[in-house]
C-alpha cells in the first residue's frame, strides 16, 4: 500500500514549513514508522551531496537534506526532485533529480513547470511505494492564484498524495487569522478538503487569548486549529534560506567571529553549530563597522562568485578583508570563499564570470562546465600559525563547485581529497578550503573551540517534543487517518 501524506503548507514564506515538517518526520519516526520527506520543488543556494541516479552523486536542498536525517532515513534526490539555485534576481541554475540541466534554465517558467510535474510527480509515488508516512512540504503559499495553473509544488501535489494538509502561518507578523482565511477561500472545494488543520506559529502571550479567533474561524472554513506553538528561537535547526538574523548571537565576550553575507551566500547552514556554541560571538557582516572588531573574517560560499565580489568591492568590505588580513589577523574562505581570496577567476564557458581576486592566497580558479558533487573524507595537514589547532584533525564535509583551483606560486596545502587532490590551501593567518561542512564535525570545533555542538539527534528530538507539546492530543496520528 502507498504510504500516507501528511503536508505542511504555509500562508507566506518563511511561515515556518520547513521547521515543523522537520519536526513531523521525527515526530512520525519515534512512532516506529518507515518516514520520508518531500519537496517538489525547492528554491535554495544552500545544498546537500547525496546518493542521485544510477549510482552518481546530486544535491537537494539542505532543508529535504535535514528532513532526511530527522526521519532516519538515508537522503536521497528523490526527496527534492528539483532544485532551483538563484544565480541572480531573473535566472536559476535548474537541478533535476539531482543534476544540473542546462537546458532546462532558459525556458518560460510555466513552460518549464509542466516539465517537470512528471518528474517530480514519480519521485513522490517511488518514495510512497516503499515508507508508511510521506512528510511533504509546500512552497511560498498555495493560494497565488497567478501562479495555479503552473504550480506543481503545492495543491497539485496534495492532490497527487492525497494529503493530509496542515496550513501554518506566523501569527508574530500579524494578520494570522486573515491569512489562514483568505488562503481557505482562495482553494478550489477540491483543495480545501485536504485542509485537516490550522497552526498559529510563533505566538508569544496567553494561547487563551486567541479565542474567539480559532472557534470563529473554525465556523467559517469547518477546519480546526490543532496547535499553536510558542516563538522559539533556539530551536537548532538551520533557517533554510537567507540569512539567520541582523544581530549577533552567542557569547558577548567570545570570539568575535564575522561571516560576510553578500547577496548569493550559499550553504550558510553550516554555521550553524557556531551560533549558540559557548565562547563564540557569531555576526553576519553586511558593512565594514561590522568586521572592526572581528578576530576571524569568514567568507562563506557564494552561487555566483564573481558578482558577491563585485558587492563586497561596493560596500567597502574587500579592502576591510584585506587590512584584517594584514594585520595578521585569521581569515577563512569557504568554496566560493575560496576563490575570491586567490588572484583571479577566469570563467570561458559563462558559468560565472571574469574576475580579479582579492589577492590573498596565490590562487588562480577556472570554471568549468561540469560541477564537481563529493563527500570528503580527510585529514588536515600540518598547519602553522594561528590555524595550528587543525593539524591533522579529521573532517568530514562534502564539495559542490564548478571551479577548479591550482596555486600559481609556493603554498602550503591545508587539505586534499581521497584522491590526493590539494582542497586547501594557507598562508599565514588566511586559510582556503573547498570542503563546506567545516563547523559540522565535531572534531573540528573540538580542535577550534575546544567543545562540540548539539547533535543534531538532540535538535530533531527536541523539535518533535516541541510539537507533541502543543498539538492537540492524537491530532498527529490522526492526520494518517484516511
């Protein structure tokens, strides 16, 4: 028999789909259920490497990626079939079931969609063949009526699954009632049936104070609010995209680390663990004043690397890069990162673009047409200076670039492949790595800091006990009810 469906849908984005469909698939999997996780369609720079199609690697969004894990289930491509990376405001690099087509980038957006239904529509019915629960997230809202005859990711999937519909809205940003309602109402009868349930999310105050809201609410569209959950702002779950928040968080006294955020800043979810990790002050830098103070500078991964260089050089922060830099000062470059802190990017196949480095290490980066997906598996090498700490620490990381970088003078390599291939490279107090998944391992922070992080066992657990907490009794097992 299929599996049943349970989707989270949302009134807006950021509604908080992707956090409590994390929570459902623990939730569901601690009942010793067989639990999978599905988007359709995701719109994300930041990415997972997992198995993909005939034994080759691809990448889903991080989100799907955590679902996985957080149902005890091995990530595959399935479960995000296509994946949609925002290379600039008008254009996205397409990835079907895991791999980039090029082919697919170019044509109209509705066009394009009935494309990719069929794909995306197998995917779910393959995962469903073999789980007893799908956990399906929506995307944006499922009322754009602009949008309906196009949109494969929400009620056309519902539909498809038969799903069980949660519909959650941040009631924090005001107007929760009227979302909820206005989106009800602008379902077909067809859809509307799905709707099993409302959450009111983020609410801070006395629940009792809500009524008559939900009572009235429930009279007008016959759907029940099964939960409102209280703001948490500690939940440790990665935010799925942008940036996590304008002010620092962590220690106020700890090392003042500083991560740039430009505009196409990708896999920013392995910052995570150094958020809320003792004697760390984590603060993501948009101007110099905010990189005065910092003891480390971060460049994290960029979608389109040349255009984030071009908007550091804008806002006056490659020239503060550069002065923390010599003043001896650490400074870390991730992926993308990486390559801006070479001396140039030469780019002959309009992957993505023309550049000059910053001039920090002495790197030159090509890129080529293919992407290079991997899992790493390695140890640092010896390391001198204030990056000592690493010196044969053991990371475990994956890779997702279409650059390739090779050292134009002597310089010492930080890092290599299985295959012995350099991913790393340092000078003094300014270290590069291709490897994303560095404050991940535990070994590293270990090495760093001194301590580790959360598991993420210990963030899914308390996410699902989160949700047992506030839905109502038995309303979770009885979404699996036909």
């Amino acid at each position: 028999m299929s599996a049943r469906a349970v989707m989270v849908l949302g009134t807006t984005s950021g509604a908080g789909k992707s956090w409590l469909a994390t929570a459902l698939c623990r939730w569901y999997a601690r009942q010793g259920l067989k639990v999978a996780p599905f988007k359709a369609q995701n719109m994300s720079n930041n990415a997972r490497v997992v198995p993909g199609l005939e034994g080759r690697l691809g990448e889903i969004g991080s989100a799907q990626y955590f679902q996985a894990l957080a149902a005890r289930a091995a990530p595959d491509v399935r479960m995000n079939p296509v994946l949609l990376k925002p290379e600039r405001d008008t254009a996205s690099q397409v990835v079907l079931m895991g791999e980039v087509r090029a082919d697919l980038a170019g044509i109209p957006w509705h066009d394009r969609s009935a494309l990719l239904w069929p794909h995306a529509r197998d995917a779910l019915q393959s995962l469903r063949a073999g789980h007893d629960v799908i956990v399906i997230e929506g995307a944006g809202s499922p009322a754009e009526i602009n949008l309906r005859h196009s949109d494969y990711v929400n009620m056309r999937t519902a539909q498809a699954a038969d799903a069980a519909c949660l519909l959650v809205t941040d009631i924090d940003r005001g107007g929760a009632f009227a979302h909820l309602y206005g989106t009800h109402q602008l379902l077909a009868p067809d859809e509307q049936r799905l709707l099993r349930g409302f959450v009111l999310n983020r609410f801070r105050g006395d629940a009792r104070l809500l009524e008559p809201g939900p009572s009235q609410l429930q009279q007008l569209t016959g759907v029940p609010t099964l939960a409102v959950l209280p703001m948490w702002r500690g939940h440790g779950l990665p935010e799925e995209d942008g940036v996590f928040d304008d002010t620092p968080s962590g220690d106020a006294d700890g090392l003042r680390i500083s991560v740039l955020a430009p505009p196409r800043i990708s896999n920013l979810d392995e910052f995570q663990p150094l958020r809320h990790l003792p004697g760390v002050r984590l603060r993501w830098a948009r101007t110099p004043a905010a990189l005065a103070d910092a003891d480390w500078i971060v460049l994290p991964g960029s979608k389109h690397t040349s255009s984030d260089l071009a908007w550091l050089r804008a806002q006056g922060l490659a020239d503060a890069v550069c002065r923390h830099a010599a003043a001896g000062r650490p400074v870390l470059g991730l992926c993308g990162g990486l390559q801006m802190l070479g001396e140039s990017l030469s780019d002959p196949f309009g992957i993505d673009g023309d550049a000059a480095g910053l001039g920090l290490l002495p790197l030159a980066t090509r890129f080529e047409r293919d992407k290079r997906l991997s899992t790493v598996s390695a140890r640092f090498e010896m390391l001198a200076g204030p990056w000592a700490p690493l010196s044969q620490a053991r990371l475990r990381g994956y890779e997702i670039r279409h650059g390739r970088t090779q050292a134009t003078a002597p310089l010492a390599v930080a890092l290599r492949n299985a295959g012995g291939e350099p991913i790393g490279w340092q000078r003094g107090n300014v270290l590069g790595l291709y490897a994303h998944g560095v404050f991940e391992c535990d070994e590293v922070l270990r090495a760093l800091f001194g301590q580790r992080a959360r598991t993420l066992d210990d963030v899914f657990d308390g996410l699902a006990d989160f949700a047992d907490a506030h839905f109502a009794p038995g309303a979770l097992m009885q979404l699996l009810q036909p």
